[in-house]
C-alpha cells in the first residue's frame, strides 16, 4: 500500500482530516458511488456506526467488510 492521503470531510459541523492509503480512498469512492452518495455522507455514515474505534480504522474496516473480506 502506498503513503496516505488526507482529505478534509466536514462531520457534524466540524471540519475534520481523514488520512487513508489511496487503495482505500479508492474502495471508498468506489462504494459511494454504488450507494448513490457522496464520499462525505458515507464518510458520515460510517462515523455515527464507529463507536470508540479511530476513524480512520472504521473506515478502512467498513471498505474489507463492504468487499467481503
């Protein structure tokens, strides 16, 4: 996997930097497309289900449980 990439994603009205490997990033516009959605409201939606895991992690979590890994 290469180096992260941050992003800028605004959550609950906070200004917030998600830093990701590209294959994720990747995965996870990937998966917003297919939702229908843009790569914040997933971002949001996947941060409400975290509970007490970093982001980060949630994320990269949500992209293996989405592929069926």
């Amino acid at each position: 996997m290469g180096s992260l990439k941050k992003r800028s994603v605004n959550l609950a009205g906070h200004a917030t930097s998600l830093a990701l490997e590209p294959e994720f990033w990747a995965a996870l516009d990937g998966i917003a497309k297919q939702d229908a959605i843009s790569i914040a409201a997933l971002i949001q939606r996947i941060d409400v289900g975290r509970g007490e895991r970093p982001l980060a992690s949630a994320c990269r979590v949500y992209a293996l449980e989405r592929a069926g890994a």
